[in-house]
C-alpha cells in the first residue's frame, strides 16, 4: 500500500507541474505556519555562560541559534546526510521523492521518505505526521512555500530550531547541551552523527534508553559521509543531563520584572555562584530543621554581583521555603549597622576611635538597652566598644546623632530600610528596622569604597550609576581598620588584618549575620528561618564568621589587601587627642554632672524588682568616697568606702535611692519593689 502511495505521488506531482500555472497559484495559496521561533529565555553569566533556561509551551525547551554558532562540519553531514541537494532544489527533490518510490517498489516496504530538509521543517512547524499521503502532500506544498519566501540559511536555522532531541528538547543547541554538556561549536564528528540521526526517531533512537539503536543509527551517518571516526567511538551518552540552574530566585526576579526580553545578561560569574550555592548547601547541614542561608558576593570596585544565592535549596523544600528569596526578605540586622553609627560620630567630631566612652546602664524614658550578655564594662575606647559590639556606646552616639540622620544615611548608601513603627527611635541602632542582605551589601560595598554609595548591579550593560557620599572617607577607612582587627574564626587566623568584617545577631536569635570587605570584595551572609522563628543558639559569630570567611577563600587564597589611611585622618592616641575628643559627652554635658560623679549601675533606673526578704543589691561607680546612700531622702547606710552595697529595702511600693559622694555629688534611680 505504502509503495503504491508513494509513486502514485511522485506521479500526481509530475502530472500537476506540467501546468506551471495552476503548481503556482497553489504555492502562492499556502497558508504558511508562523516562522518565528519561540525560543526559551536564557539567563547568562558575565562571560556568556548559561545559568538559567525557562521552557516555552508545553514546557519544551527551544534555545535560540544562529548560524555562525554551528560548526560548519556539522552543517555539511547534515546535508550530505539528509538532503544532498538542498542548495539546488526548490523545497520538493523529485528525485529523491522518485528513488524512494523506486525502492518502496523493488523492496516492498518504505526504505527512504525522499523528505527534505525543507519538508522536515514544513512537518516540524506544523507538527504534523509523516505516514499519510495527505501529510506528505501538504508537507510538499508548505515546503515550496518556504523556499520562494525564506533563504536557504533561513530555513536551515528553522531546522537546527525544531529538531526533537528526545524528551521535551527540540533545537541543535538544547540537544548539544543536554547530551554532551557542549554548546553546537564543540562537538567531535561522532557527537555530530547521532545528533545528525536522532531528530529522524527521538524517542527511538534516544541514547539513555535504547543504546543500540542510537549506536546504529550514529555508525550509519558516518558510514554514509564517510566520516574518517568510524571505529573505536566512545559509548553513547547513557543520560540526558539536566539544564544548568544557577541564581534560580535572582533568574525569576529579573524575568517576571521584564517577561518580554529573550534573554538577560548577567554580572555574576556562574563559577563564583556555583560555589556559594554549594558553600550555602553545607553551611545549613547539621542545623535545626528549617534554617535556611542565604549570600551575597559582589566586586566593590564596580559595585558588580558576582553571586547571590538565596536559599541552600530551590523549589518546595521545607513548607516551599525554598521559594523564599532571602536576599530580598526585610530582617532585623542586629549590630551589623554599628560600623555606620561610628563613623557618623567620627564625622561630627563626637568621638575618635581612641574616644572614652562610658559603658554603663543608661535609660531614655522606658528604653534601657543592654549588652547581649547583661555585663557593662565601664569606661573603654570606641574602637573596643566596636569590637566588642557593646550596645551601649552606639545608642549614647545615636542619641546624640538623631536616629531620623542614621536612618538618612542608610538610604543616602542605597538601601530601603522599613521601620515597624514608621518612627525611628534609639532602637535602630541595635537592630530596630528591617534591612535586606542585598541593602546590608550595599551599605558595606559603600563602606568599603571609602564612604561613597553606590548601587549594586546585577545585570550587564546596566550604567554604573554614582549613589551619595555615606560617611567621609577617613571615617569609613577607620572603621574599617577596627574592623580587620578583631580576631577571625578559628582555623582562619591567616587572614587576620585581611577582611573587615561584623556580625550580628538580631533580638530572640532569629537572625544570624556576617559581612565583611577587603580590597575588592564584599561578601554579605545571613542565616536563620525565613518565616523567623528563633534558631535557640545561634550567634552571628559563633554561626556566621566561619561561613563568611570559607566565601573569601573560595574567591582566591590571598585577599586583596586594604588601602592605606587617607592623608588627613587623624591617627593620635588618647592622651594626645584634643581634649574635647579625649572623653566621649554628650553635647548638653555642660549641664550634666561631671564624668567622675557618681553613678548607679544596679539597679537601673525604673526597674521592677522582686523582694526576696534580704534587701536590694546596690552597685555604684565614679565618685570620691566615702559614700552615703538615702532611701526617699533618709540616709540609710553612710561612710562607705566600696561601690556595692544591701539596701534594707524589703516593703512593697515605689522607692528613689540615691548615691552622695564625699563632694556631695550625687546620683538617683527610681525603683518599684513587688
């Protein structure tokens, strides 16, 4: 039945081009089906390299390719084995249409279809069958079509676009991609025959499934264009490898935010993001259930991401938390915004690195911030304030600076920080304000370069574009000294005076943080659990620092160094600091008492206290003893020479206790017994 089909075809078709005319009116009616190839968007590296590819209908994938991006040696096996005389035909070879037919007759079955590669275009666009006559005959029609509207080199492109490569890939290059790893310009004369043989059979011929047929059919188009490889050929590909998926969260950020561009170039290096992800991935092994991470590299230099991974795991993972973008998720940012408080103070001639300043309790109305582990540590310099990250000493410089100017600043470097409240108060300075690590990037990228803000850039050919001055340059270098001198995790004492870096954690351990800078890097780590529930333990220092600094040795061994100091900061110890710097007061301390006049440390002003039948525990500091102490103006105890004392206060109610020194100087605190 089949042979008599076919030569009755290649018949009918002799007899119909023996009136051109009517052969032409009915070219020129064919309804052709679109030409333009739908192909999936691509997402691309820094160097070009693929990171992402979203499918297109029916979740095919369908990557675009031109010409110049074939090897020319492909192109010529595929001609001379699919359709030797492409370049002279019109889109219908009768003779081989007229051999098929010949060989159907003499075999008794079809041996050759005498299809075209025009006509294996025609059948691809339309999906149509390749059996019937009626198939075949409309395959014929659309193909003469074709020719007279498209260049040859068109409809070779629209053929290297349709190819089935098994499975839901159609196209030369997703087919190169997914069975050897290569891009089309690459592949060795045998990886070019079985991608030449299998769009005639892609689900019979496929490698990772029907080994021998796949072997066979390779050995055949090598056969027939006598191809020098036909012996000792490695084995066929055993599996279809899976298309590369880097910056998955950052690929869909940037294609729902422009679903109309064919592909988005990159400022990441895909060697770079492959190793934070796996860096990311064992950073949350052995955590509690449900701690996710997340990292951000970037060249402070350019203000150029090199990475951002948001979650260890993409996809529904863990409630669908690795849905979560955690680059972008507002946090609290605990005392990694403290660097900043210091250097505005150093800017407004408040302080100086080597600057005294009291660590002791404080109240602003019902606000009595304390250190994260309850200790005070009395009078020390800034820079050991920062190091140790007291809470203490950075709300006095915000007091003093205005939490609205802090807040000013952190926008001036580019991030967007949201207030709960919508009113800043003192308690932004130890986290009180939502950040994303992308902001927290930014502001240590600006820190880095010298004070100057300036937005990160995720994609290419994006202008750099100049943000406003943070904080002065011999501000920022100074925070930054302090900075590369506190100790690094254990087991990375190399890179001690190497990496400014801070950490953070935020109030209830719900956030985890480090971020740290060297001469060309900056590098922001959060861990925690993105619908923020507390993580019992986890410290910024303890969880953090180490993952922080295993990111700066997967960049290089060797850290590009810190610039030196700019001429015009002041690098002066204490004692030879203006006097206004030498002792940190607040501008309205000419009102105050004197910075050795006695203060109560404990307990702190406004506290409620339990009775527990023996009196209330005093603690006191400054002052020239002796020292007399009275309850609600009554002496109660009097020339004492130590800083603590027991108070004889066990009645239930309100009480002021107050602290004379021998000068008559005195300090009071309010305190209501239960």
């Amino acid at each position: 039945m089949i042979r008599w089909a076919l030569f009755g075809l290649v018949l009918a078709l002799w007899a119909f081009a023996a009136s051109r005319d009517r052969l032409d009116n009915w070219i020129a009616r064919t309804d052709l089906p679109p030409v333009l190839v739908e192909t999936s968007v691509e997402v691309r590296d820094r160097n070009g390299a693929l990171m992402r590819v979203f499918p297109v209908e029916n979740g095919r994938v369908r990557l675009a390719l031109a010409l110049p991006e074939v090897d020319p040696d492909f192109l010529d096996m595929l001609i001379s084995y699919e359709d030797k005389r492409f370049f002279s035909h019109a889109g219908v070879d009768l003779l081989a249409l007229a051999r098929a037919a010949a060989q159907a007759l003499w075999q008794g079955e079809v041996v050759s279809g005498g299809s075209t590669l025009t006509m294996q275009v025609a059948r691809l666009m339309e999906n149509s069958g390749t059996g019937r006559w009626r198939g075949k005959l409309r395959q014929m029609r659309v193909a003469l079509a074709l020719e007279r509207r498209l260049g040859k080199r068109e409809i070779l492109e629209l053929y290297l676009a349709h190819a089935p490569y098994g499975g839901a890939v159609e196209g030369l290059r997703a087919g190169a991609l997914v069975w050897f790893g290569k891009e089309p310009a690459r592949l060795t004369p045998a990886e070019m025959a079985l991608l030449v043989a299998l769009p005639q059979a892609p689900e019979a011929r496929r490698p990772d499934r029907h080994p021998q047929a796949a072997t066979a059919a390779r050995a055949r188009v090598l056969n027939r264009v006598n191809a020098p490889e036909r012996t000792h050929l490695a084995p066929v590909p055993d599996q279809m490898l899976p298309f590369v998926r880097l910056a998955p969260h950052l690929a869909d950020h940037l294609v729902k935010a422009n679903p109309l561009a064919g592909h988005h170039d990159l400022t990441l290096d895909a060697v770079v993001q492959n190793q934070m992800e796996g860096l990311i991935r064992r950073a949350v092994q052995g955590q509690m259930r449900g701690v996710s991470a997340a990292v951000v590299v970037a060249d402070h230099r350019t203000s150029e991401v090199l990475a951002s991974v948001s979650a260890p795991v993409y996809g529904a993972a863990e409630g669908r938390q690795g849905f979560v973008d955690m680059t972008r998720a507002l946090r609290s940012p605990g005392s990694t915004l403290k660097p900043f408080i210091y250097a505005m103070a150093f800017d407004e001639g408040l302080a100086h690195p080597d600057t005294l300043i009291n660590d002791s309790p404080v109240v602003f109305g019902r606000y009595a911030p304390q250190n994260f582990d309850g200790r005070f540590r009395g009078e020390l310099t800034v820079r050991e304030a920062l190091q140790l990250s007291l809470n203490i000493p950075p709300v006095l410089l915000t007091q003093e600076l205005g939490p609205a100017r802090l807040m000013a600043m952190l926008r001036k470097g580019g991030a967007a920080p949201q207030l709960p409240s919508g009113t800043a108060g003192l308690a932004v300075a130890l986290g009180g304000v939502g950040v994303t690590l992308n902001d927290l990037v930014q502001l240590y990228a600006g820190l880095a370069q010298g004070g100057q803000g300036q937005p990160l850039i995720w994609q290419r050919g994006v202008a750099e574009q100049r943000g406003q001055r943070m904080v002065s340059e011999s501000a920022a270098w100074q925070v930054g000294h302090i900075l590369a001198a506190l100790t690094p995790p254990q087991g990375y004492g190399r890179r001690g005076g190497q990496i400014a870096y801070k950490t953070g954690t935020s109030y209830g351990h719900r956030d985890a943080w480090a971020i740290g800078f060297d001469g060309a890097h900056v590098i922001g780590l959060w861990l925690g659990r993105p619908e923020g529930t507390p993580v019992p333990g986890a410290f910024g220092g303890d969880l953090a620092a180490p993952v922080l600094f295993e990111a700066f040795n997967l960049l290089g061994s060797r850290p590009t160094p810190l610039p030196p100091p700019p001429p015009e900061t002041l690098m002066l110890s204490t004692a030879s600091l203006p006097q206004p710097l030498q002792r940190f007061r607040p501008r309205n301390a000419v009102f105050s008492a004197p910075a050795d006049a006695p203060r109560v440390d404990f307990p702190p002003d406004g506290a409620v206290l339990q009775r527990d039948g023996e009196g209330v525990a005093l603690k006191f500091g400054a002052g020239v003893s002796p020292f007399s102490v009275l309850l609600d103006g009554a002496p109660v105890l009097t020339n004492l020479h130590r800083h603590d004392a027991l108070l004889p206060l066990v009645e239930p109610g309100f009480s002021r206790i107050t602290v004379v020194d021998a000068k008559g100087r005195s300090a009071s605190v309010s305190v209501q017994l239960q």
